[in-house]
C-alpha cells in the first residue's frame, strides 16, 4: 500500500527551508500562525483584485502572469519583514502599489505597534518555479487549448533552465468528458523517494467550465 507525502514537507530542514522566521512562545503559537495565514491571504487576494484581464498574448506580457513562488515573514520585536518572490512583478511596481498593499496587511497584523516592511524580489528563472508553470497551464486552458498540448509547451518552457527532471499530472473531467481521469507527462529523473533530492511541488486547482481540474507539478532541481 503506497504512502503519499508532500514533497516540500518530506524534505523540511534538509534541502528546504520554513518560508516564516520567528519565535513565539506555546500560547502564542496559534495567533502567530495565523496571522502569517492572513498575511499571504492579503498578498494573494490583492494580486488578483488588481490584475487586468489578458487577452491572447504571452505570459511574460499577460496581467495572469503575477505568479507569487513564495511568501517569507520575518518577525521581529517591532517589525514583521514581508518578502513577496514573485515571477514578473509588473502590478506591484506600481506607483503607490506597495503603500497600498501596507495599509491592507496592517488590518491583518494582531500588534499596532509592530511595523511592516515589504520587498519584493524577481524569480530570477521563472519557468524553473513550478507556480509558475501551473499558472501557464492554467491560462491555455482557460483559452482552449488541448491539455495535452499546454502540458507539452510548458515542459518546453523548462528546457533553457537548469533542471534535471519534470513531472506534470493533470486529473479531472479532461476535455469535457464525462468521466474523470488523470494524465501525466514525464521529462528526466525525478527521485522522489530521496530526500537529498531537492524537489520544488505544486498543487494547483484550475476552475474551468467542466468543472475543477488539479494540476500537480514536480521538478528536480538538483541533487546534494
């Protein structure tokens, strides 16, 4: 009988890191945590109030391209550091964007006196994020295109980075059909069972007319 684990979870503390820094003491836990919750909430929520509705062009140029990797929160006595790693952050380079984005997480922060600071930093090798992949998936399907086709074009995307191994798996009503089914495409090695493996992993829900298809993504980064 198999036994099935998050990637990202399987391998905490050996080839990936927490994405929250801080301490807090065991009946404080549950609040800190929570607002870390909120705190990407706010992020996510507000990326896709601002996005403008793209039409047919590529994903570097389209609104649906503001694809956050990852959230780091950093918490201090006074300050709570918000790193945003996000592919092509064109929304939040904004004018008056990032003062925006502070008034709204500060209503999700528990302490008044605790001071917010946000950065942002560029993916510097976006299709290498599996994310980001997902979400180019996401909007071929939404644009029509076969799945079996938008699977194939976004392992070509991964070709100029640097990677060893790709796994893209797609489940639901696929094309319209009445039954739901899985199909999955394999590029490389991708040794799961190996925590020294360093394996970035996506779960991604795609809500199309047929219903919601999930989208799981696996690449092999390197090998420690």
């Amino acid at each position: 009988m198999g036994q099935k684990i998050n990637p990202l979870g399987f391998r905490l503390g050996t080839t990936q890191n927490h994405h929250s820094f801080w301490f807090a003491q065991p009946k404080n836990y549950s609040e800190g945590l929570q607002e870390d919750k909120k705190i990407r909430n706010c992020i996510k929520n507000y990326i896709q109030k601002n996005r403008k509705k793209g039409s047919n062009r590529k994903i570097e140029s389209d609104s649906s391209s503001e694809v956050i990797t990852h959230i780091e929160i950093q918490k201090e006595i006074d300050t709570i550091h918000v790193i945003i790693h996000i592919g092509f952050p064109n929304l939040l380079k904004k004018k008056g964007a990032i003062e925006e984005l502070e008034k709204d997480l500060q209503k999700e922060v528990n302490s008044v006196n605790q001071r917010l600071n946000i950065a942002i930093e560029k993916v510097k090798e976006p299709y290498r994020q599996p994310n980001i992949l997902a979400e180019y998936i996401a909007f071929q399907l939404k644009n029509r295109v076969s799945f079996r086709k938008a699977m194939k074009k976004a392992i070509e995307l991964t070709k100029k980075e640097d990677i060893k191994g790709v796994k893209i798996k797609i489940a639901g009503r696929l094309a319209g059909k009445e039954i739901a089914r899985a199909e999955c495409i394999k590029k490389g090695r991708l040794p799961l069972q190996t925590i020294r493996a360093k394996i970035d992993y996506c779960c991604y829900p795609i809500r199309t007319i047929y219903g919601v298809l999930g989208v799981k993504i696996w690449i092999f980064v390197e090998e420690e």
